[in-house]
C-alpha cells in the first residue's frame, strides 16, 4: 500500500516538471518570437516633444544607439541635433552672461571716471578763476588743452602722458617767464634758450616730476584696467560656437539619448560620464581656461593697485591745488630764474621805463605784472550752500569708485576656473545626468550600472578662433602686469568715440534681459550716480584779444613762440604805457 502510494507521488511530479519545462519552453518561444515593446519608449520620447512615427514598435539595431533601439535611423539623426543644440545654447547663453557680467561693471568704471575729470575741470576753472582773475582767462587755453590731453590718453592711448606733462609745463613756463620778465625785449633765439635750460633752473619746484608720476601710473592703470574689461569681455563674447566633430556627436547623443531608446534610463546618465563626455566635446574651448585665470588675477592685483597706491581719485581731483602750488613755486623763484637765464642766454635789453598811466583797476594792468591773490573763497550762503553740494557728490562719487572697483574685484573672481567648470554645471542638471549618489543606477553608455572610466576622450586641437582669443587674453594680461608695475602701455583706440559719451557700448543698448546683472549685489544703491545729468565741462576760451602762440613741445624742450604774437602781446602796452608818460612829463 505504501509503494503503491510513493509512485503515485513520483508520478504526478513527473508530470509537473514536464509540465513546468513546457510551459517554460513556451514562454522562451514567445518572447523570441514577439520582442519587447517599445510602448514605454514611445511615452517618454513623445513626451519631450517627438513625433511618435520615429519610434519603432519593436527594437532593432540603431544606427547611433545600437541593438534593441526603439529608435530609427531618422530619429536617432534627430535626437542627435537635438543634443548639439542644447549644448551649443547652453554654451552660449553662459558665455554671454559672464561678458556681460563684464561689460557693465566696465561701463559704470568709465562712467564714473569721466564724471570724475568732469568734477576736476569744473572745480580746476572756478578756483583758478577765483585766484588769478583775468590772467587764468587770458591763458586759459593752456589749462584747457592740458586736460584735452589726459582725455585723449583715456579715449584712445595715442598720446604719451610723459610729453603731454612736458609740454603743459613747458608752455605754462613759457607764459609765465615772458610775463613776469615783461621788462625786457625778446626775440625769438632767446626764448628758444630760455625753454632749453629749462629743465636745469627747475621754475616749478620738484611739482612737474611728482605730477608726472602720479598722473602717469594712475591713468595707465586706470585705462589699461577698463580697456582690458571691455576687451576681454568682447573676446570671450565672440568665441566660436561649439563645432562637434561626428564622435562627439554620437558620444553625446549616446549619453543623453541612447539610454531612453533602449528603454533603459534608470536614474538617468550617470554624473561622470556626463561630465566626461562634455568635457570631451568642449575640449577646444577649455584650452581658454589658463589664459582666462591669468587675466582674472591680473585684474586683481590692477584693482588692488587703483585702491591703493595708484588712486586716480586721489590724483585727479586736487590737480587744481597742485598746479597752482608750481606757479607759486615759481613766482617766489621768478628773480632767481631770471637771473639764472641770463647767465645762460645773455643779457636781455631793458625796455623804456614804465611809468602808471593812471590804470583804473589792477585788472588793465595785466601785461605789467603777474598778480598773485589770496583765493577768495566765498562768503555767501548760497556759496558755502553749493560747496557743501559740491563736497558730498564728491565724497559720494569718490566712496562709488572704490566700491565698484571692489565689487568688479569679487565679480570676476567669480568667473576664475570657468571654462573647466562648463562641463560640471552642464550636467549638475536634473534633465541632463544622475545624481553622484545614483550611481549604480544610472546609464553608462552600455547599460544600467556604475561608470568606471571615460568611454570617449579626444585630445584639444588648436583652431584659429580660440587661438586668436588667447592671444588677446594672454596680450591683455601682460598690458595689466605693466599697469601694476607703473610701466607704459600701449593700447590704441582709433574709434571716433566723444568724450561726453559712454565707454564701450551705450546703457541704452542694452539688453533687458541682463539688467539684473548690472548691479552688484548687495548696497546696489550706494553704487548709484546720476551720471547722465552730469554736463560736460569746458574750459573758458581766452578773452584776450592777441595772445601767444601755444606751441606744443617734445620732452623738456619748448619751442619759442611767435616773435610777432609775442611783441604785439606784451611789448605794444609796454609801449603806450612809456609814450603816455613821457608826454605828461613834457605836459
């Protein structure tokens, strides 16, 4: 009875292993026969917005993604596009935002400066005024021209502050000597030694040379520090957009999108064959990377330097006190450099005595003697009213420099490692990669699992686009490590640009679309100045009838100025004045 029962048992298991193979077998020859559907495939891709005729019912081998793609030929070339596009946009769109990031802080540096040189001429010509009457506006073309000078050096770089400095004070000693020694008669050979040793009696004092240092390590660092902004700004812009060779291509399609044809996405692509692949696709342009770096640093040492021992600020703004400190200078030396130069130059001819021929007012008397008066300040309400105006938009332009050039310091720092970083902040992105804690999870080019190593890695090559950008880089941050060290710098600008106007780019051009960057965060108000209702400010042209001949000279050596001009100008008083006097006396 028990046999009879373990057979029976034997049996009926028999019959369920056949049973269970057959059905196993089965199964194997339907899936064999019937692949996988592509159903979930097409959900995802026409979610993302493509047709669904490109998707296949069932999975073949890809042209790009390989076996069991649920993608054709057609739409794999699409998904493939797609990928280009998206990276070039992104590339693009980061580009820009760093140079415009740039630009505005470079355009509110030149708007702030020039409102700054606009403040110096207006307070230069209302203390001098004040101080000097009548001779300041008679010779005011002098001042005038001076300034011209330093904002031609800042608008394009084609003069050297060196001459410029020479020749003001070259033409200020020229009109100063030829007046205070108004006396004796003069001829052309004889100024032309007069300006000759002019370097050896030293009319002005040691203000010339100190001037000339101060103003020249201060307007090259400061031209060389907005013109490097603006031109680094402009280089990066114009970096070519990315050209993908056909292995990029299809190693980029094959991370981004090979993974949902197969319907094997997991988490997504994995984080560093992301980063990988981008890398490799980008690999031109993050040759800009070292060059890029060496700019940013060079930027902040200028900037520390323009804060610091280079401070235009502290130059330009009291050039009125210290040119009025050399004709001071001068005219407590005026007997001794006389005497010295007729030493050197021979004896001048006294002229006929002059004698008063009963003037109404000191001011008629100008071509006799150089009057030096005690500066008048003002007494009224309304004068120390706008002085005291006057002083706060000083302090509040003067504090607005500083904390632009700080905040255009912190910006760009910000930018340093940006172009090795491109590849990082392209795939730190939900849509595009896996998290680093999915990895195990996530695509790997093959299938769901971890990533070991870079699957495609290309070497750089070099194309002329991003060589002529590092060049300009690499040109610029040799210019700026000139500034820092108080050398010349050449950078020519031969646009016809005004000065009244902006720097590079208008305000009014700009995009909306990047206002949000034009301001520094944090205190952005204390950063703002009404420059636009800032006029611009010329100097008074002369009022004198005949006035000398400005001529403009070469290192220390001064032309001499028109025998006629200078006989009509100073002699022909002289002249009158003697005739008049002698007839009262025969009177």
């Amino acid at each position: 009875m028990a046999v009879i029962r373990i057979d029976s048992v034997r049996g009926n298991m028999c019959r369920l292993q056949g049973v269970l193979l057959f059905c196993a077998l089965y199964l194997t020859a339907v899936v064999l026969a019937n692949p996988r559907s592509c159903d979930s495939v097409k959900s995802v891709l026409e979610s993302k917005g493509f047709a669904s005729q490109g998707i296949l019912d069932k999975p073949q081998n890809g042209f790009i993604c390989g076996e069991d793609s649920c993608c054709n030929d057609s739409l794999e070339n699409d998904l493939k596009a797609q990928s280009h596009s998206d990276i070039e946009k992104y590339l693009k769109d980061t580009v820009v935002k760093v140079a415009t990031l740039v630009e505005t802080r470079a355009r509110k540096f030149d708007e702030i400066f020039r409102s700054m040189m606009n403040n110096s001429k207006r307070e230069f010509h209302e203390m001098f005024e004040r101080t000097y009457g009548k001779i300041y506006l008679d010779n005011a073309e002098v001042f005038s021209d001076f300034f011209n000078e330093l904002e031609t050096y800042y608008k394009k770089g084609t003069v050297r502050l060196a001459d410029t400095m020479d020749t003001f004070f070259g033409i200020l000693y020229q009109r100063m000597f030829t007046v205070i020694n108004s006396q004796y008669n003069f001829d052309e050979t004889y100024i032309a030694c007069v300006n000759n040793h002019m370097q050896e009696v030293k009319p002005f004092g040691d203000v010339p040379h100190k001037l000339t240092q101060q103003l020249k390590r201060a307007f090259v660092a400061t031209r060389t520090f907005y013109k490097s902004l603006t031109r680094a700004a402009e280089a990066i812009r114009e970096a070519p957009s990315l050209h993908m060779d056909e292995d990029c291509a299809r190693q980029l399609t094959l991370m981004q999108v090979c993974g949902v044809c197969r319907g094997e996405t997991g988490a997504g692509s994995c984080s560093q064959y992301c980063i990988d692949t981008i890398a490799s696709c980008m690999r031109n342009h993050i040759q800009l990377s070292d060059s890029w770096d060496n700019f940013v640093a060079a930027i902040d040492k200028v900037a520390d330097r323009l804060t610091g021992p280079y401070n235009v600020d502290s130059v330009v703004e009291p050039l009125n006190i210290k040119i009025s400190e050399a004709i001071m200078n001068f005219q407590e030396v005026g007997a001794e450099v006389s005497q010295k130069i007729q030493q050197k130059c021979g004896t001048l001819g006294l002229k006929r005595p002059s004698r008063s021929a009963g003037y109404d007012s000191e001011e008629d008397n100008t071509s006799m003697e150089l009057k030096f008066e005690t500066m008048k300040m003002g007494g009224g309400g309304k004068n120390r009213k706008h002085k005291k105006v006057q002083e706060r938009v000083e302090q509040q332009q003067h504090l607005t420099l500083e904390k632009l050039i700080e905040d255009i310091k912190i910006k760009i720092k910000t930018t340093k490692q940006f172009w090795v970083q491109l590849p990082y902040q392209y795939c730190n992105n939900d849509n595009i990669s896996a998290g680093p804690s999915d990895d195990g999870n996530c695509w790997n080019g093959t299938t769901i699992g971890s990533y070991n190593s870079p699957t495609f890695k290309a070497e750089p090559t070099e194309t002329p686009q991003i060589s002529g950008q590092i060049h300009i880089l690499n040109g610029l941050t040799e210019k700026l490590r000139k500034a820092y060290h108080g050398q010349d710098v050449e950078i020519i600008d031969d646009s016809e640009e005004t000065f009244e106007g902006s720097g590079s780019g208008s305000g009014d051009e700009e995009n909306e679309d990047t206002s949000e960057e034009t301001k520094p965060e944090g205190g952005d108000d204390d950063l703002t100045i009404d420059i636009h209702r800032i006029e611009e400010v010329s100097l008074p042209p002369v009022t004198s009838t005949f006035r000398p001949e400005v001529v403009r000279t070469s290192s220390a050596n001064v032309n001499s100025m028109s025998l006629t001009r200078a006989l009509i100008q100073f002699l022909l008083p002289m002249v009158m004045v003697w005739f008049g006097g002698a007839i009262k006396d025969l009177l």
